[in-house]
C-alpha cells in the first residue's frame, strides 16, 4: 500500500519564505511543486529540494499561466501564496505611482488571480495560505505602498476564509524575517 502524500503548491517557492517553507514541507515527506519567475533560481532550488518536488518557471502575473498550472497541477491539498514584487516601499511624498502599482501587480493581484485559478483544484480539507507581511499593521515610515498592498491581502483573507468556508484560508504577516530580498536593505 502506497502512502498519500499531501500535495502542496507555492507561489514564490523558489527564494525566501517560499523556499523556506517548501524545504519544511520537502522534509516532512510532502509531495511539493513551486512556481518562481527566474528559471535558474527554480533549478537551484529544486535540486535543494529532493525527489517529491516539481516546479515550473513562468510569470504568475500571467492569468492564463496560472490556470494552464493549477490544471496540470491538480488536485491539489495546500496553496501557499508567497510571491512578491518587492516594490512599494519609500516614503509616501516621494512614491511614484508606477513603483507601488508594480507592487500590486507583483504581490496582491498574483495572489488573488493564484487563489481563483486554484479553487477548483483544491480538495477537500484543504487550505489557501496568504503570505502577507507586518507592514500592514505596523505603520513604519516608508511603508505605507507595503501596508497597502499587505492590507488589502489580509483583507480578502478575512473575507475569503467565511466565503469559502469549510476551506481553511489564513494569512501569515511576518516581520522582517532574513531573505535575499533584504539583502541590499539598510
């Protein structure tokens, strides 16, 4: 008899949180498939990752992307949504427009077109993680494009976990957490 392996899927897993996470769930014997932009970041860490991971290169800004995924993908237990952009941050008088629209390109409309391209194939007993992130709470100088962006994630959270409802849909907001992506930060 062959044992059942849950089968998780993260947006953003091949750097930071994502990656973290997806070498947690790596570890523990789940069956795990990551999503990242950058092709030579995805080798790299499904090579760290083991036997029971796959993954695919593409822009999840793509809708269509994401759909073709999560149907070639499915069924699937757990999404993890842990992509972002990176942009948005600054303070708020100097902020360019195009710099916090890219943040919402990158971070909360990826996560939000994940979440629906993914319904379908999530089975029962199921889970949608968000990865959100402290900004949204913290009020720090020059994170205001952060807490926009993070707070209208923890937002649809709420919401989409009473709609969805048996579903599980939670968010987790770190803070600072150490990543490449503070790498060239003060």
């Amino acid at each position: 008899m062959s044992e059942i392996r849950p089968r998780i899927v993260i947006v953003g897993g091949t750097s930071g949180i994502g990656l973290a996470t997806a070498t947690l769930f790596a570890e523990r014997g789940a069956h795990v498939a990551i999503v990242g932009r950058d092709r030579d970041k995805l080798v790299a860490a499904l090579r760290s990752l083991g036997s029971f991971a796959e993954g695919e290169a593409f822009d999840a800004c793509d809708r269509a992307a994401l759909d073709a995924f999560f149907g070639r993908s499915a069924p699937i237990d757990h999404l993890i949504l842990a992509a972002s952009a990176g942009s948005g941050a600054g303070p708020f008088a100097a902020m360019e427009e195009r710099a916090l629209r890219r943040g919402f390109e990158g971070k909360f409309w990826v996560h939000w077109h994940a979440a629906q391209a993914a319904l379908p194939h999530i089975g029962a007993g199921g889970s949608i993680t968000f990865v959100t992130a402290a900004s949204s709470r913290r009020a720090g100088p020059g994170t205001s494009g952060f807490a926009a962006i993070n707070g209208a994630l923890e937002s649809l959270t709420r919401t989409l976990a009473r709609e969805r409802a048996p579903l599980r849909v939670n968010a987790v907001s770190p803070g600072v957490v150490e990543t490449p992506w503070w790498a060239d930060k003060p």
